[in-house]
C-alpha cells in the first residue's frame, strides 16, 4: 500500500496489472491533489483506493518537536555532529538525494515545498463527510476502503455507504494518544460488519504471533508497516525481506503449536480454549 506521503512516485512503484498495487489517500485542504494522484493511480493499474480517515489534524508527537522534524530541513549542530560521525551513512545520502514528498504535483520534478510542509503539518481537509464518498466515487471505479475505522458504528456507516472494506487502525499509536488498540477494537467492527465487507487490521502488530491472533478474531489480513520500515533502514531491500520471512516463520509456528494446519483453522474457538492468548 503505498502511501500519499510516499518519497516514491505511483508510476514507479506500480507493477502492471498487478490488483496488489494499493494507494492510501490523504485528502488535503487542496483537494486537486487527491484527484490528480487517484486519476494517476488508475492509470498506472492499481486495483484499490483506501482513504484515511484518522487524522484530519496531526497528533502531538513530541519525538518529531525534540528533533526538529520539520520543513524545510535545517540541521542542528547536534545533527551535523551525527552525519559526520557516520560517513559511510552520509554518501549513500547524498548520492540517494533529499527524500520529498513527490507525489503531491502531478508533475515529476516540480516545486512541492510548501505543499509538503502542509502534508508534514496534516492540512487535512476537515470537511469530508460521509457524502463525500461520492465525490471519489466519480474519480475512482475501484473497490474503495476507509483506513482508520476503530467504532463499530462507524463501521456500520461504512457498509451502508457502499465501502469495500476496512482496515482497523488506530494510525500506528501515534495520532491520538491513549487511543484503543486495533486489536481491542477488531471484534466490535467484525462484529458491525458481519461479513457483509471484508475487515483488515493494521497498528501495532510486530510478530507472526500477533498476526495469528488478529486472523483468528476474524480479521481479513493484516497490515505490517514499521517492522518492514526498521528491516528496510538496516539492510535496505534485503532487510525488509528478511522481515516479512521471520514474520511468516512465527505465523507458521504459531499455527502449529496451535492446532491450526491452514490459515482458514484460525478462529475464536482457538482464542477461547487459550492455544493463544490476548494481551
């Protein structure tokens, strides 16, 4: 799922005709720029939009505001001392060049800074309503889902406004502070849902035995972002491989210990006879 905030471009990333190519929508105050990104990824063949629904304005995250994680990038003495402290670390930046936000101008190469630092700063557009679905609706003929979705009456709302889907996330555990957990609120969304769409988990899950616990509540499939994010800062491509395996691993001895020989024996009875337990 590649992300509006992507330092890649849609075209770049899409494999042709491939249905696994997913694009994860920010609507910002200029909504131009959801339109020519969804328009774009039509184009390029991607086989589901997903609208983010959880940050119509950014959390407090009190990490980026101690580092100055900010745009423009003015490094801090401190932040100088570090690059020349890692030389090795410093040319293979300098040869990658700055990461941008560069999907946000239709254009590749055009002049986005303010346009990211409003992105940075989550100008989100507040008025988005569940009519307003119609509007991507005539931009977007594909199977549509809400990321985001914690309240099973919103997940109601969403099947009877024709959503294809949904993903339980609470945004990582970094929006709103003190939030539910995606797994504590998985099965009040199933449960809302009823099978009528299918529910994907997302936000805080770091281990095959994570990932078999929220398959066995009912969950559709789950979503791994920061485990591959680490792998991927460490060893580049052959990091974030090596983490999607040790994951599968785990899930693999997770099922086995547990009784489960396919993915599909994952279910609540194993939940309620304690071969895996809730935390």
């Amino acid at each position: 799922m590649l992300s509006t905030a992507s330092n890649a471009r849609i075209e770049a990333v899409a494999q042709p005709n491939s249905s696994l190519n997913w694009l994860q929508l920010y609507v910002m105050r200029e909504r131009s720029i959801a339109e020519q990104m969804v328009r774009r990824a039509r184009l390029a063949g991607y086989g589901a939009l997903v609208l983010t629904v959880d940050v119509p304005v950014s959390g407090y995250r009190e990490r980026d505001v101690r580092n100055g994680f900010r745009l423009p990038f003015k490094p801090s003495p401190a932040t100088l001392l570090n690059l020349a402290l890692h030389p090795a670390w410093l040319m293979r930046f300098v040869a990658s060049g700055m990461p941008a936000f560069v999907n946000l101008a239709e254009e590749e190469g055009a002049d986005t800074l303010k346009l990211q630092a409003a992105l940075l700063s989550r100008e989100m557009e507040r008025s988005l309503t569940w009519e307003s679905l119609a509007w991507l609706r005539r931009l977007w003929d594909g199977p549509l889902l809400i990321k985001g979705v914690l309240h099973p009456g919103d997940a109601a709302k969403a099947c009877s406004a024709g959503v294809d889907g949904l993903i339980v996330s609470n945004h990582g555990g970094r929006q709103l502070d003190g939030a539910i957990s995606s797994v504590g609120a998985l099965n009040g969304v199933l449960q809302a849902v009823d099978g009528r769409i299918p529910v994907f988990a997302d936000s805080g899950f770091r281990s095959g035995l994570d990932v078999a616990k929220a398959l066995a509540l009912g969950a559709k499939g789950v979503f791994l972002g920061r485990p591959l994010l680490y792998g991927l800062a460490a060893e580049g491509a052959q990091g974030a491989t090596a983490v999607l395996e040790l994951i599968a691993t785990e899930l693999e001895r997770a099922m086995t210990l547990a009784g489960a020989h396919e993915v599909a024996a994952l279910n609540p009875e194993i939940l309620r006879t304690a071969a895996l337990h809730l935390h």
